[in-house]
C-alpha cells in the first residue's frame, strides 16, 4: 500500500475525501468523524474499528441552529398565547375589563411560556446530539435565556400584549362575527406553525449526518468492528461488504 493511503489510527475529523480514488486505502482505528466521502472509490477499503459519527464542530454548529429555531418556536408560541388570552379576556369580559395590572399578567403568562418552550425544545434537541453533558449545557443556557427574557423583554411583552388587546377591541367594536373568524383563522396557524417549529428543532438534531458515504464505491470494504453513528450510506455500493462485529445506530443504509 502506498503511503498516501495509510491513515490507520489517525484523527481525519472533519477532513473531505470527497471524490477521491482511495482504492485499497488503510482507515483502520481513525477517527473519521465529520468525514466526507462522497461518491469517493473505497473498493478494498479497510474501516475496521472506525470511530464515525458527527465531530464537535458538526456538533457546535447543530447546537446554534437548534437555538436558534428554538428561539422562533418559543416566540411563535408566545404570541399564540397572547393571541388566544387576549382575545377570550376581550371577547367575553369587554374593554372594561382591560387595565395595566391584565395587561401585566398577561405578560407574565407570556414569558413563562417562551421560556419553558426554549428550555424543552433546546434541551431536548442538544440531548439528541451530545448526551447528557449536553443537556446539562443546554439547561444551563435556557435559564439564562429564561432570566434574560424575564428581565429585558418584560417591556416589549407588555408592548405586545397592549397590542394585541387594542387590535382585538377594535376588531370586535367594529363587528364581533368578523373578530371571531378573524381569531379563528390566525390562531391555528400560530399553533400550527410553532409546533412545526418544534418538529424542525428536534429532527435537525435527530437527522444530522456526521459521516457521509453517499454514492461511495465500498465493494469488499471492511467495517469489522467499526463504531458506526450517524452515517450515511444512502445510494452506496455496498457488495460484499464485511459488516461483522460492526456497531451501527441512526445511520442511513
């Protein structure tokens, strides 16, 4: 074997072989996580007691993106609230019932939901990728948003929530029928869109590839006792592949 092919033991973290005739090439005990072989020639290819799955950086970057779509569900579902109190304190209690102090509960009510919505949604899409020290990092940072919130978004609810009671009292004043349909046809889409929002956290985390073999040449390529997380071989040859003693969880075959 050549020199350029012998990568036995060595840590390959997010390296590209994306392409490349690795025909016979040596992976055997390297850490390949974040690697990319896409629709590279891996005929003869020794991956026996691979380490694959995604790399910290993967992980780093699946981390901000489930922040931040858990930011927009926790924000949609926020507004859904204010949408859904403010207009049945409206609808069945009248203006009258309107003051600083419902204005200020309402708020209240608000933050707690964007708040416990952020922490259930980061926390469990960060669960799904780095475990429990993750999740430990993840609750850590929802109570820091939660306090955050809490302390600098107090006004702009209220602004919010002032808002949505005005709009809705001079929707009803005008026609009630009207206010009704009105609330009928956007709160739905608010719920709607914030549990899609939430679906979207989790299942960035759930689907992301660490490992990419697509359309990769792997005819007699040895997996022997390789740790195989978070791969996909999806389109991969795959004949004559040595899959014993291989472990493989989440992986696309």
């Amino acid at each position: 074997m050549s020199q350029s092919l012998n990568f036995a033991n060595q840590d390959l973290r997010d390296r590209s072989f994306k392409g490349k005739n690795l025909v016979g090439a040596d992976f055997s005990g390297a850490d390949i996580r974040g690697c990319d072989f896409y629709r590279s020639q891996l005929k003869s290819a020794n991956f026996a007691n691979v380490r694959t799955g995604a790399s910290q950086r993967q992980n780093v970057i699946a981390s901000m993106a489930a922040f931040v779509m858990a930011l927009m569900f926790a924000g949609t579902a926020m507004i859904a609230t204010i949408l859904l109190i403010s207009f049945t304190i409206a609808f069945i209690f009248g203006a009258a019932r309107i003051d600083r102090a419902t204005v200020y509960w309402v708020a209240i009510i608000a933050i707690v939901v964007f708040s416990v919505c952020f922490a259930i949604a980061f926390t469990a899409s960060s669960f799904t990728f780095t475990g429990r020290k993750g999740t430990f990092i993840a609750t850590t940072i929802s109570l820091i948003v939660a306090f955050l919130f809490g302390f600098f978004g107090s006004t702009f609810t209220k602004i919010l929530v002032a808002g949505a009671f005005n709009a809705i009292i001079g929707l009803l004043r005008f026609n009630s029928f009207t206010a009704l349909l009105t609330f009928l046809a956007i709160e739905p889409l608010q719920i709607f869109g914030s549990l899609y929002l939430f679906r979207l956290t989790i299942n960035t985390s759930r689907t992301m590839i660490g490992t990419r073999f697509q359309y990769a040449n792997l005819t007699k390529a040895s997996f022997h006792k390789a740790n195989l997380v978070n791969c996909d071989f999806s389109h991969a040859i795959t004949n004559d592949v040595d899959w014993e003693q291989a472990q493989i969880s989440r992986c696309k075959l």
